[in-house]
C-alpha cells in the first residue's frame, strides 16, 4: 500500500531536482571542491580530536605528573594545554579557508544560475514571452539562484566534514561509554524522527506562498513599466491596493510554515533537554563508581553536541531548504520549455533577396480562434507592401511569420523561393530591419541604442546613419552628444526623436526587409514630414511591409492587401482599390477622410 502524499512527491521530486541541479554546478569546480574535501577532513579530524584532549586536560589539573618535551620536563597539564591550543590553532585556519572557499563557490553558482536563467529566457520563443509575465519570471529565476547559493554555502559544501564529524564524535563516544552513547543515538532519532514528520506539510504552504509571492512581483514590474499610464490615469491608489491584496493573500500560507516551525522548534529543543538530562543523570552513577571522570563527562557532552550540531543546523534551515528546493522545482519547469531551433537540420546561411511568398497560410495560437486564414501572396524584391485592415485582423502575425517568430499552422511561407522553416532564423533576421510603431530603447547612452542596429558600427557610420534618418541636428545639440543617456524605455527623448533613433538603428542594419509599423501615426506634421523623408531613404531597394491604419502613408506602395477577419479580401494598388465601389479599402478610405460617420 501506497501511503506517499502530494506532499511527500513534491518533496522527493524537489530533493533529487534541486540538489541534481546543484551538482552540475558543482561539477564545475572540481578543483576547489576538492581543496574543501582535503581541508575539511583535517578540520573534522582536528575538531573531532578537541574535546577529547580537553577531558584530559581537566582531568590532568590534579595530576602532578610531568611529561617529557624535548628533554625538559613539563607539568602534564601544561602539555596537554599546549596540544589543545596548537589543535585548535589549526583548525580555526583551515576553518577560515574553508569558509572563504565557500562562500567564492557559493556566489559563483548564484551568479552562474542567474546568467544560465536569464541567457536562457533569451532563447526562449516570442510566444513564450507574450504569454509570461516578466517580472514573475525574472523573480522565479532569481529566487531559484539565491536558494542554491544558500543552500550550496551553509550545508552542501559543509556536508561532507560535517558526517565525518559525527562519525569521530560516535565511534569516541561508543568507546567512551557505549551505555551513554547508545542514550546519545536514541535522543538524536527521536529529534530526526520529529524532523521528517514535522516537515510533511511545508512544501505545499510554500508552494502557494511563493506563487501568490511571484504572482505580485510580476503585477508589481508591470505597474513600474507602465507607470506613465497609470499617472495619466491616476490609478496609483488602485495599484497599490492590487499589489497589497495579491501581497496579503500570501500572509496565511506564511504563517502556517511559521507556525510548523515553531512548534517543530519546540519539540526538538525538549528532545535535547531531555537527552542532556538523562545523561547527566546516568553519568553520575559512572563517576561515583569511579569508571568515569569529570573530564570525560564534559568531553562526552561535547561530543554530544558534535552530534546534534549538524543536526540542527539542517533542522534551522531545513525551511531554507524546503523553499529553495521548491523554488529550483519551478525554475527548472521553465528551463523545460523548448527553445527555439534557430539552425533545423539542413540549414544553410541565407543571402536574403528578398522575394516572400505566402502559399494557403493558416495560424492559431488556439484551433477554436484562427488568427490567419488561407493567406496566399508573393512580394518580389524591391516591393512595397502594405498591410491594411482594422485593428486585430492579424496584420502583425503575419508580420511575425515573415520574421520567424512563429510558423504557419497550414501553408507554407517561402523567402527567395526557400521554406521559412528551414532557414537559419539568426541569418534571417540580421537582415530584416524594424522601425515600429513604439520604439524600444534601453536606459543607455544615444551611441549604444543605435549601435543596437549594429554593435561593429563605426563612428563615422553611426553619424552616416544619424544624418540619413535626420537625428544626428538634435543629438548634436545634446550637452552628452552621442553619450547623452536616454533614460528607462527612452522617457529623455521626444516621439519623434525616438523614431529617428529607430531609423538610424535600422540603417545601420543594412537591411534586404525592412518592417515599418505604422512609425508616423503618433508624430505631429513637422515630424511626420521628416520622418517620411528618412522612410523614403530607407525603403529604396528593399523589400518593405508598412503596416498602416493611417491610409495616406500607403499609396505609394506596389501592392496593398487588404485584411478582414484573418483574409485578404482585396489587394491592389491605392488607385485600383478605391475604384471597388463596396470595397473594403475604399470604406475605411472614406472612412478616414470623413465620408462617413
């Protein structure tokens, strides 16, 4: 009969993944390992050899014997002193490597997790993105990392003296007095006993409490990310009643570890209460009946404490435990997710042309909502296309396909006459260049956010590019110039400035497709009449997707597609599109220029 709960499954599983995860890491540092192996054995010697020579040592004040050093002869005690102060001398040294060495490993893992962690987000598909929240994720990933560097530093990395340890402090103890050790082994199973079962309904409460933790940290990284909005709407009291409910939900499962700790705490202190009572008692019948000395009670106790030290020691951070091995458990969930194959099988490097083809092209994310239908068209290089049609008839998904981001569900998708699936995606992509809508820029320096376009870029191609997309005027009139920083998600900088910011980028790619979406819908019309100009610049040559709500910015296209529930309903050129009297086009055309209400 199978009596294993949920709980103990998590804690099983969690255990072999936590501590194979931890491994790996270790693995890594053989060497180092292996000077902590070395080290600790001569400390747990030396620290298993300390109470022993201080029984004597007690025992030998009485004693006025000598013993002979070196030809001189010298009070027993004063001996025994002198060895006892030499051990420990040495043991403090190798201590103090060991836990410098320690602590070096332990950091390193934390540091090495979190770059594996965050690295592998990178390579993770856009799908798993759009779907996860960033900062729950980046929590998870961090928490996880922290956990194995606790983990590593107080109590693997010390396992090993630690049981060596307790296996000197047995074997002195059993020839010491097997009565009193075999009292000492009874009082350390009942603690043992009371840790196991104690234990059982942690890893449950830690894992709500940590979901509902990660839950907020990811609301919390949303609302900073968004903070503009929020101003703007003023939600900050809204905000932060949200974080304080998802927050607070977390409290109860927190208190009930707290409360199982505690009492756990408690009972095991009563256990060593008891023990060391015992003990005492039992021993004073062994010293009146002269088969035992006080110097060997106080170095039995010691020993005892020997026993129960690591002991508790992984009873005080059996919580540390508990919740870093869950922590590792759902870290290395995500590390589960496949990544994406950027080079399948029989891949080649691509020269892009830039001629796509689209053949009976379906997607869904989910069957029962497609978001592309039997999408069939062919651009040559060179082309202009435009992508019309109302907001979420799937003109950025299909954008996405043409990038690799996603793969058609039925269809095929072809770049100069070639299977989008069996292209090396990283080649594909060096030469695709997107200007959109919202710029992305991290909180560096002007150089660096268009560099991003390409890091081997030269000074004068930077300022090539900066002048062709008409940027290079206003970061010369920055007080930093090209190191001006441009602050979190770009907030130093005007609209227009940040779309001729993402011109230059894409210059700077030297792109064969370049994606415009839709980069002149929030400029003013000074800003526009520039950015048009740098666009114009652009475009000449290459194969272009302009994804456009604002119709006056797709006439000059050689071919407009028009989107309607996932389709294309018409395609045509601006002119030939407006003479289809119930037309789709010519609607939202007049629409716009204000035809009809």
């Amino acid at each position: 009969m199978n009596n294993e709960t949920a709980e103990d499954k998590i804690t099983r599983e969690g255990l072999y993944t936590g501590f194979k995860v931890l491994l790996s890491y270790l693995g890594q540092y053989r060497k180092q390992i292996l000077a902590l192996i070395f080290m600790g054995t001569f400390s747990a010697v030396g620290n298993g050899a300390i109470p022993y020579i201080a029984g004597r040592f007690f025992d030998s004040i009485t004693d006025l014997s000598s013993a002979d050093v070196f030809g001189f002869a010298v009070p027993l005690f004063a001996a025994i002193l002198a060895i006892w102060a030499l051990v420990q001398f040495v043991t403090y040294l190798l201590d103090w490597r060991i836990s410098i060495l320690s602590e070096f490993l332990s950091n390193r893992i934390w540091v090495d997790y979190l770059i594996k962690g965050f690295g592998f987000l990178l390579e993770l598909p856009l799908s798993f993105h759009k779907q996860h929240k960033v900062g729950e994720i980046g929590d998870k990933i961090n928490t996880a990392a922290h956990s194995l560097e606790v983990i590593a530093g107080r109590i693997v990395i010390n396992l090993g003296p630690q049981l060596l340890s307790i296996v000197i402090a047995l074997v002195i103890t059993f020839a010491m007095n097997p009565v009193l050790a075999g009292l000492l082994v009874f009082g350390l199973s009942i603690y043992l006993f009371t840790l196991v079962i104690g234990v059982r309904p942690l890893s449950g409460y830690h894992k709500e409490y940590r979901k509902r933790i990660w839950r907020g940290f990811g609301d919390a990284y949303d609302a900073i990310a968004n903070t503009a909005a929020i101003k703007q709407a003023t939600a900050e009291v809204h905000e932060q009643h949200r974080l304080m409910t998802q927050m607070r939900s977390a409290l109860p499962f927190w208190m009930k570890l707290t409360k199982v700790w505690s009492n756990l705490t408690l009972y095991q202190r009563f256990t060593i209460l008891a023990t060391q009572l015992a003990i005492f008692v039992i021993s004073i019948y062994y010293i009146r009946g002269g088969s035992m000395t006080i110097g060997e009670l106080l170095a039995f106790n010691t020993y005892a404490a020997m026993l129960f030290g690591p002991f508790v020691t992984i009873a005080q951070n059996w919580q540390t435990i508990h919740s870093g091995i869950v922590n590792v458990q759902e870290t290395e969930k995500i590390f589960q997710t496949p990544t994406e194959d950027y080079a399948p099988k029989g891949s080649e490097p691509i020269e892009l042309e830039g001629a796509i083809s689209f053949d009976d092209v379906s997607f869904h994310y989910d069957e029962s909502k497609p978001i592309l239908k039997d999408i069939t068209f062919s651009v040559k290089p060179g082309e202009i296309v435009a992508l019309v049609g109302e907001s979420g008839v799937g003109k950025s998904t299909l954008i996405d396909l043409v990038s690799g981001y996603h793969f058609p569900t039925k269809g095929v998708v072809s770049i100069d006459g070639r299977d989008i699936k069996r292209l090396n995606l990283k080649d594909l992509r060096s030469q695709i260049a997107v200007v959109p809508q919202e710029v992305v820029l991290f909180n560096d320096n002007i150089k660096n956010n268009v560099r991003y376009g390409n890091f081997e870029a030269t000074e004068t191609e930077l300022d090539v590019a900066a002048k062709k997309a008409h940027a290079l005027d206003f970061i010369e009139r920055f007080p930093d110039k090209w190191e001006q920083l441009v602050g979190e998600r770009g907030v130093k900088l005007s609209v227009g400035q940040k779309q001729r910011v993402a011109i230059a980028r894409a210059i700077l790619r030297k792109p064969r497709i370049l994606i415009l979406d839709e980069p002149t819908s929030a400029l003013d019309a000074g800003s526009e009449k520039i950015i048009t100009e740098s666009l114009e610049g652009l475009m000449e040559g290459r194969t272009t997707f302009i994804i456009a709500h604002r119709l006056s910015t797709v006439r000059k296209a050689n071919k407009i597609l028009v989107f309607k529930e996932g389709r294309i309903v018409e395609s045509g050129t601006h002119g030939e599109l407006l003479e289809l009297k119930d037309g789709e086009y010519r609607r939202l055309y007049e629409l716009q220029i204000g035809l009809h209400d």
